[in-house]
C-alpha cells in the first residue's frame, strides 16, 4: 500500500514539474498590446503578436531575453508590441459573464458582504427572472450560496435583504485596470501602463 501511495506521489510531482515548465514556456507568456499612441488596449499571446509583426500590422517595442527559432529565422520573444495605424476603439457595453460579475463585485456577496472563492457563489438576478427580471448587468449580482437560498423567488426587500452595491457595467477603464494589476510584477510591461 505504502509503495503504491508513493508512486502516485512521484506522478503528481512529475505532473506539476511537467505543467510548470510548460508555464514557464516562452511561448506561453503574454503580450501588452499598444495602440500607436502608446495606449494599452489589449493582452495577446506571444504567436498571435508576433504574427501581428511578421503582417506588418505592429512592431515590437520590448523584446524579451527568450528568442524564437524557425528553419531560416531567429526572432526575439515580444513582451509589448504597438500597432502601426491608430485604431478608434468606441465604447461598447461588454457582455456580461460569471467571471465579469464576480470580478465586478470583487468576489463579495452583495447581501451579506462575505468574500469567498468562485465555487461558493453564485449570480443571483436582483428581479427575479420569474417577475420579468432579465440577465443584464444592472439585474445580476454576485450571492453566496447560502443568500441566494434565503432570498429564493423573492426581491431583496420582500426577503428584508440590501444590495450592497447597485448593479452597473463594467466600464472600459475596468479592463485597463485588470491589465495594471497584471502587469505590477512584470518589468516589460511597467513603463507602458505607468508604474515607472
């Protein structure tokens, strides 16, 4: 038994040491893209850049120390690239998503207040869809699991309960800031989103 629990544990170990240096992988990290006025508007993935390089579409602006090596070409890893032309990005409302209203609320029970981890909320709708409440941004709220019980089929003032927090969009500054908290341990990316 005990030789058996062992040889599990050395899989394990080897598992994680294999999905580690997969991680660690160059070609794995992330790309700051930057409008050509040096405005962050996106994150790539390092083939998606430097396909955005060969097309002629962006030009890297930080290299990383890692190299990429085909049959006639040695490139350097992009850490941020800039678009050549300047792209008007209007603003348009984002579709909403588990993940967007978790992050919204910052992973609170807007009834309670608690704070826990993804797998112990859940999105609750202010207006309950049986009343004609729809999925939408100003309707959907992040609820632990034991006040979205509480609350059932009921609006929060039936059930005695407060929103913490009026529902809103996430406004397009939202997703610059996701990128800025990405970005803090990154030293290519820091000049551009104005740590330095």
């Amino acid at each position: 038994m005990f030789r058996k629990q062992k040889f599990i544990l050395t899989k394990k170990n080897e598992i994680f040491k294999l999905a580690n240096k997969f991680l660690q992988h160059p070609m794995n990290s992330q790309v700051l893209v930057l409008n050509a006025s040096y405005e962050p508007i996106h994150v790539c993935g390092v083939k998606r850049a430097i396909v955005l390089i060969v097309k002629g579409v962006a030009c890297s602006e930080q290299n990383t120390s890692n190299v990429m090596h085909s049959p006639s070409t040695v490139m350097p890893v992009p850490a941020v690239i800039r678009l050549v032309h300047f792209i008007n990005l209007p603003y348009r409302k984002k579709a909403y998503s588990k993940k967007h209203i978790y992050l919204r609320d910052n992973f609170t029970c807007q009834y309670c207040g608690r704070q826990s981890v993804p797998c112990e909320l859940t999105l609750d709708h202010v207006l309950p869809q049986s009343r004609g409440g729809k999925s939408v941004w100003e309707n959907l709220v992040t609820s632990c699991k034991t006040c979205n019980t509480k609350k059932g089929d009921l609006t929060p003032k039936e059930a005695g309960m407060m929103v913490l927090k009026k529902p809103k969009p996430l406004s397009s500054y939202f997703y610059l800031h996701m990128v800025r908290s990405k970005a803090r341990d990154n030293e290519y990316w820091r000049k551009y989103l104005y740590y330095e």
